[in-house]
C-alpha cells in the first residue's frame, strides 16, 4: 500500500472529502491534489532516508497522539494540525520546499494558491498521523535502539532494510518501505522532485 492508498482509506474513505470541507475545496479537486502531492511527499521521503536522514523521518513520526491527525480531519485542518504538517513538509522538502510543490500543484491542476496552502499542511499532517500508525512508537524505537547499537550495519544498514534488504531480528519496516514507494512515480513525479531540488 503506497502513501496515496493509506491517504485515500482515512476515516473509512472519507477522510480526504472531509479534509477538503475543511478548507473549502470538492471532493474532486482534493482527489486531484492528493493524487499529484500524496507520490511526491513519499519520494522525497524516500530520497531523504537513502541519503542518511531516516532517523530524522522516524523521529518525526513518534508520539502516538499523532494518529488523531488521521482519523480526524478537522484536527488536520486545524491551526495546530496545519502548523505540524507543515513543519513534517519542511523537513522532507526543506524550508522553501512546500511552497515550491504548492505552485507546481497550482499549476498542474489550476487550482489557486491560497486553497492549495490550506490544504497542502493539512494533508501533510494527515501523512504524518496515517504513517505514524503504520509505525508505531515501539517499533520506532526498537528501530533506533538498534541503530544506536550499530545492527545490522547501523544507519546504512537500516536504510538498506527500509529499502528492501534484509533486516535480519529487527523490526518489521515492511509497511513503511511500501508506504514511500510513490504510487503511480512517473514522470511528473520525478519532473516536481527536479524542480524542488533547484
């Protein structure tokens, strides 16, 4: 199940309708948007923890009170959801990063900038909640317990199980490697990745 998928099957199907409620789009305008953001912000998760910075993606994702962002979407929306949403999509796109993906979502789909800038944290926080449920606090730690005892190689070896190699006696990282594989990573996927980059 990509990132896209998990998105897709909050609150029972309806998450991303009430999430586009909240900050005044339609139902197909936010599937629009989920469908064009939801593959990059898993790529550049991906990107990030290839390149050293998995501990940085689980540490973010630790605090299970984070799973609220998922199931509620008036909790994603609100003042406090946003501003940690955000603040996850800096962190995956670097401090400029989220207003580069909203002009490009803006262009790709027409949709204004303002509506774009109230869902795009919201929607971030939502990941965040729906990803940190896939990966419970234990399994995170664990994860870093191990890391810091250097198994399994330390950190590259975590990124090699993450990225599909063997993790042998760790902890199950299944579910997040599937989760940050982008769904549907065609081009304009790796042609928004460039852009942001710049």
């Amino acid at each position: 199940m990509s990132l896209l998928q998990l998105l897709q099957q909050a609150q029972n199907g309806q998450g991303l309708s009430a999430l586009a409620e909240q900050v005044g789009l339609d139902q197909a305008q936010a599937g629009d948007l989920t469908n064009l953001l939801a593959p990059v912000i898993g790529k550049a998760a991906k990107q990030q923890a290839e390149s050293g910075g998995l501990d940085s993606i689980l540490g973010a994702l630790k605090g299970e009170a984070q799973a609220g962002l998922f199931d509620d979407a008036a909790q994603a929306a609100s003042p406090e959801g946003a501003a940690q949403g955000a603040n996850f999509l800096n962190g995956l796109l670097g401090d400029n990063g989220t207003n580069a993906l909203a002009e490009q979502a803006a262009e790709r789909t027409g949709i204004g900038m303002e509506q774009i800038m109230a869902f795009l944290p919201a929607l971030g926080a939502m990941a965040q909640g729906g990803l940190q449920k896939q990966m419970p606090d234990a399994s995170i730690d664990a994860l870093q317990a191990a890391q810091s005892q250097g198994a399994g190689g330390g950190l590259m070896g975590l990124v090699g199980g993450l990225l599909g190699g063997s993790q042998q006696g760790g902890p199950d990282l299944s579910a997040l490697t599937s989760l940050l594989d982008a769904d549907g990573d065609g081009s304009f996927v790796d042609d928004i990745m460039e852009k942001l980059s710049k």
